[in-house]
C-alpha cells in the first residue's frame, strides 16, 4: 500500500518531467550529436515531441490521482477512518498565492485608513495676528503660492473725486477690470508705471466714458495722476482668492488653504510686506510684525518732476 504513497507518485513526475527536457531520441541511445544546428525540420520534429511529452506527462498525472483517490476512499472506508500509515491523509498546503490572508496582511505595510488620508488632502485653515504701530488700517493678508484661473468680467471702480482716487487702497484677482470713472470738473491723467501692470489712461474729463485696465500680474500697483500730484492709490494685485483684511484686533482668517509648503504674506500700503514659509497640513497659526514706512515723492508718469500745477 505505501507504494501508491504521495513520494512515490511525485518521484514518477519529477522522472517523466526529467525525460520532457532530455536531449532527443537519438542522443538518448547514445548516437552521436549531429553537428552542427538542426534544420528547421528537426527542429519542428523536436518540438512535435515535446508536445506529445507534455501531453503525456498531463494524462499520467490525471491517471495517478484518480487511483490515489480511489485507494485512499477505499482504505479510509475499510479501516472506519483510522490512518493509513505511509499513506497521508493531509491537504496539500496551499499555493504561495492561497496563503492564508492574516499570513498575508502581515507581510504587507499597513496601509492608511481612507479617513486619514481624506484628512491630509484636506484644505485647512491659516490664521493669526498683525501688529504695527498706529493700527493695522489696510492690512492685508494672502497665500502667495496657490493659483487659480484667472478671473474674468469682474469690475472694480475707483472714482477720481474731490481730486483723490476712492478707494485709495484695494485688493483684486488677477484678471480684474480696474474701472476709473471721472467725477470732477477737471481733466485727470491716471497711470501706473508699476512692472507687470504699467499702463496711461491719457486725459479725459467728467462726463467722459470712464477708461479702464485689466490687471494680469501680481503684485502692487501704485497708481497716480499726471495732472494731481497728490492723488494716489495702491491696489495689491493677487493670484488667488485666498486673502482677507485683517481686523481692527489684529486678527486675520484665511480658510480653504490646500495642504502643502505656502507662503503667506502681510501687505500694508504704509509697511514693507513680510512674509513666512509654512508647512500646512492642519490649521495653521502665523502671526507678522510690520513696522510703518514714510512714503516719498513720486515723479509722474515720464518719470520726471511734477511741475508748479496746483492740485
């Protein structure tokens, strides 16, 4: 009975696999080796007999395990379920790729919860304080770093009355229509020779259509008359719709920052902008310090001093 064991049926197929990759029947006789590479038929012939081989060795091994199964259903019935020795009654262990799934989890680096990995795309939150002596009146802050479709057909207006721009400080998106509409009795001269948005309206009266400029850079854009010395204004231009003024307190909240190294920025058109580096990946605190700067004389738009108009 041990004959018919599970070693001796594998000994059967390791020597029949052996004779699927022995040398051709010639060369098993002992004949000498042609010389030489085969022709394309004696290669087509070898090939035809490995095929028969295979074959072969699939039928011999279908054959073993059919009178494997029938002896040991056969011996089990007889022996009311008393082993047989010699003869294992065992599963075959499992394929490399049936292994059993704690086996297999355990091998393999924990992957994050999908909860966790939501939390780390997650936009989140800047927020802080700006101090500067005398107020922070004006005081902006915005994510420098993040960018989104410019925007288009949106319009802000500053008025050129009493012989001052109002509002004289403002903060746009790139693609803004800065829109300049004449309300007094004399001719105004408005322009800007700020790099990335310089630009001359030329001279136009009240009643006159108003002109205007679409902004397309970021940054700050120092506008003046050419006409009216003191008539002045500063729009910071940004890239995206993260920015807010900060409160009278000196608090500021910026929300729906997506995660990442931002640069955030304080603007105040009376102080030399600072800015910070931080990693967002939660709410993220970041606080400025500004210090006031007197502003000085500008010269008009051919970059020349005013002359003696009274404005």
């Amino acid at each position: 009975m041990t004959k018919t064991s599970r070693p001796i049926r594998w000994g059967i197929l390791s020597a029949l696999l052996i004779g699927e990759l022995a040398l051709p029947a010639a060369a098993q006789d002992g004949a000498k080796p042609p010389e030489g590479p085969p022709t394309r038929a004696e290669f087509s012939k070898l090939q035809s007999d490995v095929r028969e081989q295979r074959t072969l060795i699939i039928q011999m091994m279908q054959t073993e395990q059919q009178r494997y199964d029938m002896l040991l259903r056969l011996l089990q019935g007889q022996g009311g379920g008393t082993p047989v020795p010699g003869l294992s009654t065992a599963p075959a262990p499992a394929a490399p790729s049936e292994a059993a799934p704690e086996a297999t989890a355990a091998k393999q680096p924990k992957k994050p919860s999908s909860a966790s990995a939501a939390a780390e795309h997650r936009p989140s939150s800047i927020e802080g304080t700006v101090t500067m002596s005398g107020g922070v009146d004006d005081v902006y802050v915005y994510v420098e770093n993040v960018r989104t479709p410019v925007t288009h057909h949106k319009v802000f207006e500053i008025k050129q009355e009493g012989r001052q721009f109002s509002p004289r400080v403002a903060v746009v998106q790139t693609g803004t229509n800065l829109v300049f509409p004449n309300f007094d009795s004399v001719y105004h001269n408005v322009f800007s020779n700020s790099p990335r948005n310089s630009f001359d309206l030329g001279t136009y009266q009240a009643g006159e259509k108003a002109r205007s400029v679409t902004v397309t850079g970021p940054g700050v854009v120092e506008i003046y008359c050419n006409i009216h010395q003191k008539m002045s204004a500063k729009v910071l231009v940004v890239p995206s719709v993260l920015f807010t003024k900060v409160h009278p307190d000196g608090t500021y909240r910026i929300d729906n920052v997506p995660p990442g190294q931002r640069r955030v920025v304080a603007w105040s058109p009376e102080a030399k902008p600072e800015s910070q580096k931080v990693a967002v990946n939660g709410p993220t605190e970041v606080s400025f310090t500004l210090a006031r700067e007197d502003e000085g004389a500008h010269s008009n738009k051919f970059g020349q001093a005013y002359g003696s108009y009274k404005d």
